[in-house]
C-alpha cells in the first residue's frame, strides 16, 4: 500500500469500513502484490470452457507447469476461488455466449481478494467465418464490464490466442494470475506467432541477458531497472548528464552499469548503440522510458515545451531503436530481442493542457504499430505499457483534488506504484513471451478514461 494513500489506509479499519459502506464512498483494497517466492497463485484456479475450445489442453499444461490448482466446479471445501479461467474458443455464434452467464454468473462472487478473471479467446481477424468474428469481438465488452463487477482489489483480463500460438501461453498466463499484474486490469490481450522460450528459473527468467533502461536515474525508470535485474539482466541505465549521480547510484545499487548522455543529441543514437556493442556485444531488452512533460493549453504553448516534449518522448525512440535494428545480422539488438516502450492513457484518451504529452505518447503506440512487423522478420517483438496514475514523487506534487481524482477514478479505486509499470515490462521483456508483439497494455487500475 502507498503510505500517501490516507483514504485506502482509513477505509481499511473497522470505524472507516463502516463509514465507507453507509456513505456508498469507492472501496480500495490494498493489492497482493508479487513477493520473491510467492506461488503464482495463492488458491485454486475455477476452470471452464465453452463446447469444441482448442485451449483446453495448453490451459492445463499451462496451469500445471505453473503448479496451480484447479477444480471444476466450486464446493464446500472451495467456497471461494482465487482464479475463474474460461476457454472461450469454442464459442462461434453470439447464441454460444450463453456460455459465459452459465460459467461466470454463479461463480464471480466466489472470487478471493486481488482474485483474478481471465477470458481466453480467439482474435476475431483470425477467425473462421463472420458469425464467429462476431461473437469473439463481444467477448471485450464481456471482460471488460466483468472486471468492473470485480470487488477487494480482483482484476480481469481477456486473452486473444491465434491459432497455432497455443504454445506460447505460458508466460502471460504466469503474469496475469500473479501478484507482478496486480494493477493490470480491464485489458485486451493478444498473443500471437512468435519464438518463446521457457526460462530455466521463473523467478530469473532474464539471466545472462542485457538490458538498456532509458530515464532510469528515478522514479519508475529506476522501479524498471531494479525489477530487470532482479529477473537476471544486467541493467545499462541511461539518462542525462545532469543526472548522473543518481543513475549511477542506481546501477551500483542492482550491479548494473550507467550511461550518461541526452537521448535526442545527434549523436546519441550512435553512441548508444556502439557503447552496448562493444561492452556487452550487443543488448537483448530495450526499454525506452526517458519522458518529460511540459504542460500548457494548446493556446498558451510556446514553440519550445511542444518541441521538447516530442523529441525527447517520441523522435529519439524511433531515432534510437533505428540505431539498434539497422546492419540485419549486425543489429545491435540481439536475436529474440524485446523493445518496450512507456506510452500513457494520456496518449489514448487525452488531456487538457497536455496535447505535446498526448501527441508524444499517442505516437509512442504508433511506433509499437509500425515497428512491430519488422521486427518480428527477426525473431524479436515491440510492445508498449500505457500508464494510468501512478504515486511517484511528482504525483505527490499534485493537488489533492486533482490526485484524490486520479486515484479513485478506476475500478481499483487506487493509484498505482512504480513497481506495477516494472512488473508488466519484465512480462514483456521475457524471453517466455514471444508471442506477445505489437501490443499496448494499460497499467492503469481499468481507469475510466479512455478505451
């Protein structure tokens, strides 16, 4: 729980629980978390599927390497289930729908505190006929307004597998019922094609590999830095000079290294390129998380806060990122490699004051767009996080109006910690999630703005 959180901390004892439920005011319930050794999931996982589903199999496969229990049907001895999972697969006209209110409808009360409800479908570009893309597109509407039903800090999430992607459900099932998605909810998921490798250690699934952190000197850049290592990388942090003495304490602090230098000089895309060639012959995770706002109403912004922001946001990702895919075999972006980048629901839904932030972040997901099927030709994926509110240092800056609104204004009724940014990153970035490319998740709690 963030200790800046008065309103979770008070709703949390019995004299504010009452208040709370008298006054019709917004539950908070502090999130489980990822602990190290913690099980993915803490109870049983409620397992159904609609008639003729294809991931029946790779869903027990799956469940069983990840050491959860399941069970059919929830009895005296399971009043409770810490986990609902349904193959919708299988459904293939909008009147097999029924199949969701049959499973789901006497279930979704039993689901624990931080439970998780997961929906498994088929991307409706891939299938069959008409009448199936129909019924496999109503499934966002199901996931999404089901999430919001959930209570004491449950998520939900629907899962869009490609046929022949079954294989590569492993490591986004892992995320999604553990603690590391626990402010991850509300989202459209979509695996696809893609090599993936099963990690030899789940809890260091990126031993021996090499990641470049941009903006790491602080905040979250240094949440994803600490994370990445903890999974195993050795951590390059990058930010500007004037921040070296941070970054470098960051970077000795998880053994990592630091470079110091400004993403949008002319030079920098080279540089960094040639210091991860040469230092650690090239890098297997790139996440570009250097960003700065520089707010204004549109008819108040000088020419230098719009530019600023969409070089330093936007122009040096795509500048960078060409600098570590270009010379094919020769890329400094090693084989299997994984590009993350921080978007924001700014960039999705707007806001006032902030239209060079939401330009920036906006195009941000237009880089995941356009990149991701290059670099899937190499066997190597992009994908974007879209953070919501999340309490940082410059959060705490802002008004308690203004900050009370952005916590309470999402079906968590929270704002979110750097950590929950790092963990959906660290999902991207393992080399268990291949099939995951071209995807934007928000980290955001299901806020209420935007998609």
């Amino acid at each position: 729980m963030s200790t800046t959180d008065r309103y979770q901390q008070l709703t949390q004892t019995p004299p504010g629980k009452f208040l709370r439920g008298r006054l019709g005011l917004p539950e908070s319930t502090p999130l489980r978390r990822h602990e190290p050794g913690d099980p993915v999931l803490h109870g049983p996982a409620l397992v159904g599927g609609a008639p003729g589903g294809r991931l029946a199999k790779p869903l027990a496969t799956a469940l069983r390497a990840a050491s959860v229990k399941t069970i059919k049907s929830l009895d005296a001895d399971d009043a409770q289930a810490a986990a609902l999972i349904f193959d919708a697969t299988g459904i293939t006209r909008s009147e097999d729908l029924a199949a969701l209110h049959d499973f789901f409808s006497p279930a979704i009360a039993a689901v624990q505190a931080s439970g998780r409800l997961i929906v498994l479908g088929t991307p409706p570009e891939r299938a069959a006929y008409r009448r199936q893309a129909v019924a496999q597109r109503a499934l966002e509407g199901f996931t999404r307004s089901a999430a919001k039903e959930l209570r004491h800090g449950a998520t939900g999430q629907l899962v869009y597998v490609a046929p022949g992607a079954e294989g590569n459900l492993d490591g986004t099932l892992r995320f999604l019922l553990s603690g590391r998605s626990a402010y991850v909810s509300g989202q459209v998921i979509r695996i696809g094609a893609g090599a993936s490798q099963a990690p030899g250690d789940w809890d260091r699934p990126l031993d021996g590999r090499v990641a470049a952190v941009t903006g790491a000197s602080r905040g979250i850049g240094a949440a994803i830095a600490a994370t990445l290592a903890r999974d195993g990388a050795h951590v390059v942090g990058l930010d500007v000079p004037a921040l070296e003495d941070d970054l470098k304490a960051v970077a000795a602090g998880i053994g990592g290294s630091a470079l110091a230098l400004d993403i949008t000089d002319p030079d920098a895309p080279r540089a960094i390129a040639a210091h991860l060639k040469q230092e650690h012959r090239g890098v297997d995770v790139v996440v570009h998380n250097a960003g700065i706002t520089r707010d204004r109403t549109l008819g108040r912004m000088d020419a230098d806060r719009w530019n600023a922001v969409i070089s330093v946001n936007l122009t040096a990702i795509e500048r960078v990122t060409d600098a570590l895919i270009a010379g094919g075999s020769r890329a400094v972006l090693n084989e299997g490699g994984r590009i993350v980048c921080v978007s924001s629901i700014s960039g999705i839904a707007g806001n006032a004051g902030q239209t060079n932030y939401a330009t920036s972040k906006a195009g941000v997901i237009g880089v995941v767009d356009a990149y991701a099927p290059a670099l899937a030709e190499r066997g190597a994926t992009i994908n974007a996080v879209a953070p919501g509110f999340i309490e940082t240092q410059m959060t705490a800056k802002v008004p308690l109006p203004i900050r009370e609104a952005g916590r309470r204004m999402s079906s968590l009724s929270q704002g979110g910690l750097p950590i929950d940014v790092a963990e959906a990153i660290a999902w991207f970035a393992s080399p268990a999630c291949g099939g995951l490319n071209g995807n934007v998740v928000r980290v955001c709690g299901q806020s209420l703005l935007g998609a």
